[in-house]
C-alpha cells in the first residue's frame, strides 16, 4: 500500500517544495493538469504553455531521481478537470495512508483544499509554503498591533533578519533605500542587452499545440515564447542578467522604451513564482555581485528589496487580509475596462505599447504595470474586479497572491491604504519623462486642457476632484491637494469638461464595437 500521496501544483515546481519533506519508498507524487485552472480565468497562452510545460520537465525530473509520478495530462480522456476530482481518482489508484499538500497560492484553491480530507476519507496534511523569507505567522505577528502597514518598515526588518546588505546592524552604504536613485531616464541613444530566452523544446512545442487547439481564443500571442521552463534554463537566465542587465537595474528601474520590453529587468518573477529558482538564491547571488564588484549598490539595494521586500510584503497582506480584501473599493470605481486594453488600439501611445508588449511577452515591467496600465485604471475609476482580472489574465508570473495586492493596493488604492501610503497617480509628465512614448502619441504630454491634450493630465486633476474628500487624510497627498485647492474654478470646470467627454467617449468603449451589453474582462482576442 502507497504510504503517503504528494500532491504538487503547477506553481510548485521545486524538490525542495514542502509537500515532499520526507518523502519514502512507496510514495507517489501526483500532478495534474486540469482544465479547471486553465480556464479560471482565460489565462494568456504563454502562462498555461510556461505552467504545463514546467510542470511535464519538472514530472520527467522527479521521475529520473527515482520517484514515482503519477501524472494527469490535460488531454486525457479521464480527466475530471478539477483538482478535487484528479486527487479523488488518485486516492482510488493508491488508496495512500494520507495525502500531503503545501498551501497554495490562492485563496480558492486553499477553500478547496479544506474540504479535501472530509471529501476524499483519507487524512489531508496541508503544510506551510516556505520557499519564502517571511512565514504567514512571522507576518502576521509583524503586523499585529501596527497602526499602518508599511513596506518601508517590514523590509528593514527583513534586512536585520536575513542580514542581506548588512553590517553589524547597519544597511551597507549608510542608508536602506537607495530608490531616488533609480530614476534615472534613457539616454536617446541606447541599445538594451540582449536577453537569454529559451527556445521552445520538444516537450514546451507539444504544449504549444495543445494550448493553441483548446485556448484558442485566449489573449496572447505565443510564437515568442522563451520562458524558463526548467530549474536549469531559470539559472541560466539569472546568471544572464546577472552578467548583463543587474548593474543598470538600478538606475534604470523606472525606465520605458518603445521596443524594448525588458530593459534592465531581471526576468525572474515567473521562475520565483512557479519554484524554479528560491527568493534566496536569487537575492544571495545579486549580494555577491555587489560584493564581488560586479553591480553597484543602488542596483542590488533595488534588486534585492524587490524581492526581500515588496514580493515578501504582498504575499503577507494578501494572506493577512484575505478574503475581505478583495471586497474593498474605497475610491468606489465602477467603470468598465476599457476595450483597448485587450485590443491595443488606443490613440494614448503609452497604452499601446504596453498592451503590445504584453500581448507578446505575457509580460510589462513593473512600471508599465504600475504608471501605465495601473494608473490609468485608476485615473479612469476602473471597477477593481474589471481591472484584476486583467492583471491576473495577461502576465505569465500572475497568481493572486502577488497580482492582488499590487493592483488592488498599489495601482488602484481599492484598499484605502492598507498596502501603500498614497495612490500612484501621475500626470502625463511623469510618462513623458520616463519614457519616448509620448514622442510618438497623438496626445501631447504638454498640453493641459483640449483635444489633443494628454488624457493622463485631466484626468489627474479630475481624479483628485472626485475622490478629494475620500483623500483628505493622506499624508502624502497634500501637495497636489494644496495645488487643487488652488486652482481657479474655471480651470476646474475645464477639467471636469475634458475629463467627461473623454470617458464617454470612443476611447473608453468597453467592447470593440461599444457595446454596453456585453461581459466586461472576458472577452479576450
Ligand atoms: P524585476 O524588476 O527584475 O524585479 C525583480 C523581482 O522582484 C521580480 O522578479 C519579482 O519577483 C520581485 N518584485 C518586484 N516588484 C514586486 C512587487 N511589487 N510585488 C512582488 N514582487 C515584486 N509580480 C508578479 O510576480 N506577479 C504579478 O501578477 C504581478 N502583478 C503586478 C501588478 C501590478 C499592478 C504591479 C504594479 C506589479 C505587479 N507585479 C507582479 C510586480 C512586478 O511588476 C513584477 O514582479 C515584475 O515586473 C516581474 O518582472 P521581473 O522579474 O523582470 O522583475
Ligand atoms: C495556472 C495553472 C494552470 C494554467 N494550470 C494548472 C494545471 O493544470 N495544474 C496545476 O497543478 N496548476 C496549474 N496552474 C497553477 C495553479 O493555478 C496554481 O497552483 C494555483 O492557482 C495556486 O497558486
Ligand atoms: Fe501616454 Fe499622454 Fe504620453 Fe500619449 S502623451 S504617450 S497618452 S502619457
């Protein structure tokens, strides 16, 4: 009799993942593709070819080690779709002694899971995920008895306990946070490193096919598929971008170009995601190119409180906060998304580029996410449910865990400030000097009020008016706050106009043909 059944998920792709800690002769570990999560939402192709191809190279290496798998694919006949039905039938075949899971990574895959030991009969084990620096518990005990949460303060207790950029108790260089210095803009003439990106093999062209045939209409081009899809192709990337790309992280981390979507950027939030590289490893190896001379400090401090900070800090508010957290909508947004953002066709270039570059890619950086698609939504009211659903569809590191709180708190400030400490609302200026967008746009980022001025720039002001009550109290915000309250009241009425007839108006259709009938966020090309 099989002792204990190992179930994996398809963002679990590590040996060192929990559910496997003592693993025994007679074991199995079971995965399972299941069309149920690839349809929960209409996933972007690249994200179901990157998941379901880790998740076959990760089966064969698990098997070449010696361990028995017992692995469902997505096209076979018996296949029940969903997690449940695919242990269900596992537990039928091995009829174990109990079933070992890790926690997943989502709030309703971890309500499923809860009911799986009075469903199946056979005693469930769900054991914590600690592939990251920072417990559930450990962040829950932080948060415990603080007025605000604040990234700031949880990173620098990060810092003191890892002792990453630390010495004795003092960050390295004298200060925690090295962020004014990583603003710097492109210089015109500029060519981004080349990127180490994986051609498709075999087994990733076999799922090629299968998503094409059963995702057809899903978002997302696939021919430029390069993802790591193995432990082995993830280290190589990060030894690329270590050697290329980790020295000018820092001072170009905030940085747009038109053609190059992946700048200085590290690549790695999907291995980090689906278990193919540690949180760990990565940031040891950004620290001893610091060390080793080989990347400045601005660039490691930046790198390394991304992910010992942000990533840490968004995963413990989601768990914190969830399922409420979700439910909250304090600006009280309720427009629908805007058909464009699945399209492209905007005549707001910014916007464009972002959707083309993530419709290639299944991926933006991390400020095309947050002052381009984000704060858009924002500006515009975007309903938060509309606007998460797209942030979980189109980018392949997606999974609610980290796409949530970022867009739910940090890009649209739907939580009130639980997350962060003001809105990332920006101007049109803002865009224009961090980028070459706007060189191209049929908008001008200068002008302030007409048809041709930058819809980011009335919408800002307009932004600001709608929500100045609900915005009183935050700190952060009383420069333009003060400049509002400064405005004539014919420039505001000016802006409330502009504002007006641009949401009205064609730009904001919410279906190709306008239509205000048709389901908003799920009709994707
Ligand atoms: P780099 O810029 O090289 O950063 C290095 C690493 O730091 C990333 O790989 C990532 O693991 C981590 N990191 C950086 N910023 C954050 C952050 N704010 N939160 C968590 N981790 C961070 N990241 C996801 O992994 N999945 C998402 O679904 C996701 N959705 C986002 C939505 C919005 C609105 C915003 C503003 C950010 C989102 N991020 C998300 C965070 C960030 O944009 C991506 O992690 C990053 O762009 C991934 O690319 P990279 O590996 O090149 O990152
Ligand atoms: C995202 C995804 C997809 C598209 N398909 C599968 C799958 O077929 N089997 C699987 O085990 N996991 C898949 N995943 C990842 C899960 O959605 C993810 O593990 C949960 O959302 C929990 O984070
Ligand atoms: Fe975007 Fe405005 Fe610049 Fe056009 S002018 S690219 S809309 S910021």
């Amino acid at each position: 009799m099989t002792k204990t059944l190992r179930f994996l998920l398809g963002d679990q792709l590590t040996r060192a993942i929990s559910a496997l800690d003592g693993l025994a002769p007679g074991d199995v570990a079971l995965m399972a593709e299941v069309a149920d999560e690839t349809r929960y939402v209409r996933h972007h192709k690249q994200k179901i070819v990157l998941i379901l191809s880790a998740m076959r190279h990760f089966a064969l290496e698990l098997a070449a080690e010696g361990v028995a798998v017992d692995y469902v694919r997505l096209d076979d006949p018996a296949n029940t779709g969903s997690f449940t039905g695919e242990l269900a039938r596992a537990v039928a075949r091995h009829r174990p002694s109990r079933v070992v899971v890790t926690e997943p990574g989502e709030w309703r895959v971890r309500e499923m899971m809860s009911e799986w030991s009075a469903a199946l009969g056979v005693p469930v084990e769900i054991r914590d995920d600690d592939r990251f620096f920072c417990s559930r518990a450990d962040f829950a005990r932080w948060a415990e008895g603080r007025a605000a949460l604040r990234m700031e303060f949880f990173y620098r207790d990060m810092r003191r306990r890892t002792g990453f950029l630390m010495r004795d108790d003092a960050p390295v260089g004298g200060r925690w946070n090295f962020d004014v210095e990583n603003r710097r803009s492109l210089p015109d003439k500029f060519r981004a490193p080349t990127r180490r990106r994986f051609a498709p093999d075999a087994l990733t062209q076999e799922v090629m096919a299968l998503v094409e045939t059963r995702c057809a209409d899903h978002f997302g081009d696939l021919d430029s598929f390069g993802w790591p899809v193995t432990r082995a192709q993830a280290l190589a990337a990060l030894d690329d971008f270590l050697a290329k790309s980790l020295p000018s992280f820092g001072d170009y981390q905030d940085a747009m170009r038109t053609g190059a979507p992946f700048l200085y950027h590290g690549l790695l939030s999907t291995s980090l995601n689906i278990g193919l590289l540690t949180p760990h490893e990565v940031c040891v190896a950004a620290e001893r190119a610091f060390l080793a001379g080989r990347a400045p400090l601005n660039a490691v401090e930046g790198f390394i409180r991304q992910i010992l900070g942000w990533r840490e800090y968004v995963r413990g508010v989601y768990w914190l906060c969830m399922p409420d957290y979700r439910e909250s909508n304090a600006l009280r947004a309720a427009r629908p998304l805007p058909w464009f953002y699945w399209s492209g066709e905007t005549r707001m270039n910014c916007l464009a580029q972002t959707v083309a570059d993530t419709r290639q890619n299944a991926y933006a950086h991390h400020i095309q996410r947050l002052m381009v698609a984000g704060n858009f939504a924002l500006l515009a009211g975007v309903a938060p449910e509309a606007i998460e659903e797209w942030f979980l569809i189109v980018y392949a590191d997606a999974f609610e865990w980290v796409e949530l709180p970022n867009v739910h708190g940090m890009a649209i400030f739907a939580d009130g400030g639980l997350l962060a400490s003001k809105p990332y609302a920006a101007s049109g200026a803002y865009i224009d000097r961090m980028s070459n967008y706007c060189k191209s746009c049929f908008y001008e980022a200068q002008a302030k009020s007409g048809a041709r001025a930058c819809p980011f720039n009335y919408l800002y002001w307009n932004f600001f008016l709608e929500n100045r009550e609900r915005l009183a109290k935050t700190p952060r915000l009383a420069m333009p706050l003060k400049a509002l309250d400064a405005m004539s009241a014919e420039r505001k009425a000016e802006i409330v106009r502009d504002a007006a007839s641009f949401l009205k108006g064609p730009e904001m259709a919410p279906t190709p043909g306008g239509s205000e009938t048709e389901a908003q966020g799920r009709l994707p090309l």
